[in-house]
C-alpha cells in the first residue's frame, strides 16, 4: 500500500504536466468509481496536483468555482500521464478504469485489483483528512503533545492511526522508530519529552529521505512513469529479520502488534 513518499512522489510527477491542460472528456470505465456522480469537467483547467493525506488531489478551476478529485491509489491504483501519440502501456490498458482526455495528452487511472477510490468535494478543506501532516509546519513539539493526549496505546500502533499523524503505514512506522532508537513496544504517552523530539525528527527525517528516493517498491507500486522507487535499498529495519542491525549488528527482531508485523532492533531500540 503506497504510504506517504510513494503519494508525494505521484503528486511532484503529475503536476508539471497536468496543470494547465483543459479536460475534453473525462470518460469512467469502472462503475465502482461512481459511487458519487462527477462533477461536469469538459472545458475546466487543472490548477493544481498535490498530496493530501494519503491521497492525490487534483484541483479543476476556476478559482471562483473549484471541484476537488481526492484520488486514493489503495494496492495497485496508478495514475499516469501518456501523450497524444504514445499508447498506454499493455498493463495500464488492460486495467484502465478511468481517463480523462485533456487538450494534451491524456491522466489515466488503472486498478488492477480496483480498491482506489474517487472522491469529489467542493473544496480542498473537505477533502482534508482528520490527522495532522506529518511535513507540516505546523506540527511541532506542542501539537505532537496534544495529538498524544497520554495515549497508553504502544507507539507503533499509534503511528498507523491515520486521525493522528497522516501517510504513514507499516514500511515507515518501523523504519521511524528505529531512526528514533524507540522501541515499538513503548506506550506513546510515556515517552519522555526528549525522546518525543527524536520521534518527530525521525518521522520528517525518513519521509523526507523516502521522497527524495521515489518512495519504496516491494511489488505493487510504481510511480506516474511506470518507475519503481528505490528507498528499499535504504530500510534500516523493514524486512530484514535476523539480519544484523546496521548501527549495532544485532539480529533484527520481528513482533506482530495489531495484526501486522514490526521490524526493531532489540539493540538500540529499548
Ligand atoms: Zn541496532
């Protein structure tokens, strides 16, 4: 599932060759995409492509009377750019579910196993989820404290929830508290102020990284052109059991917590 990084990195590719184009047609494959009626498009100019969440949203002017599309790629959505004159690739073909025609080129979106979503809203503030961005500004050591609210939930479980910090699922949760040198077993809200600053600046340090890498690809994922992304290279802890830590060369120890599998270092995460 594409979590924060791999969200930011569609969004970056997208928007230098979708804002500005004018849709022609935008034409729904898929009748799960229509749970909610889209808006008329035809003639509407893409002001914007960004992350929100851990959604893409794209914004069709004009400013005075916007319609949002939050589109949330699930296990396999892919959203992507072809020109005129290049045919969409065999898998994108097969699996199209939505396309928008646009005075240049086309946005397609392919599914192959159709979990994404479309959502529509009026404005971007509708379209914003509950928890807070983990890249924002306006999350600092203050925020983070009232997001905690002497939570006694264990720290990785805490990460996941998406009314909290937003984007981050299972590959960075573990990937953050070993950076942090926090054990996934630690109630959040007996973290001492100290370790709650390495948290923080664990989390931006290794999305931040994890963007600049295009994000991590095991099977599913792949960017706006059809490319992997390369941050696996760089995990720490994520799937590497029994494998020596790279700061202190223990094993590599595996936990499940809420059903799904935790990567630490027993060694330098206590
Ligand atoms: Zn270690």
């Amino acid at each position: 599932m594409p979590e924060l990084p791999e969200v930011e990195t569609v969004a970056r590719q997208l928007a230098p060759v979708l804002v500005g184009r004018r849709v022609l047609e935008l034409r729904i494959l898929d009748p799960r995409l229509r749970v909610q009626r889209p808006p008329r498009l035809t003639g509407r100019r893409i002001e914007a492509v960004e992350r929100c969440g851990k959604r893409v949203l794209i914004e069709f002017g004009p400013a005075g009377d916007p319609r949002f599309l939050a589109v949330h790629l699930r296990m396999t959505g892919r959203l992507s750019w072809r020109p005129d004159d290049v045919a969409p690739d065999p898998t994108s073909r097969k699996h199209l579910r939505a396309q928008f025609r646009l005075d240049r080129g086309r946005l397609l979106f392919a599914d192959a196993r159709r979990f994404g979503t479309f959502a529509w809203y009026p404005t971007r503030a509708e379209a914003e989820p509950a928890g807070i961005d983990p890249l924002s500004p306006q999350l600092d050591a203050h925020r983070l404290d009232l997001l905690i609210d002497h939570s006694v939930q264990n720290v990785k479980t805490w990460l996941l929830r998406q009314d909290r910090l937003v984007g981050i699922g299972n590959i960075y949760a573990s990937e953050i508290l070993h950076a942090a040198g926090i054990s996934p077993q630690s109630a959040i809200g007996a973290l001492d102020p100290l370790q709650r600053r390495r948290l923080l600046a664990a989390t931006r340090r290794i999305l931040t990284r994890a963007i600049r890498a295009c994000g991590t690809t095991f099977s599913d994922f792949e960017d706006a052109y059809g490319l992997s992304g390369s941050y696996q290279r760089y995990l720490a802890v994520y799937e590497r059991e029994d494998r020596p830590c790279r700061r202190c060369a223990t094993p590599i120890a595996r936990v499940v917590q809420g059903q799904r599998s935790t990567y630490h270092c027993p060694g330098c995460q206590r």
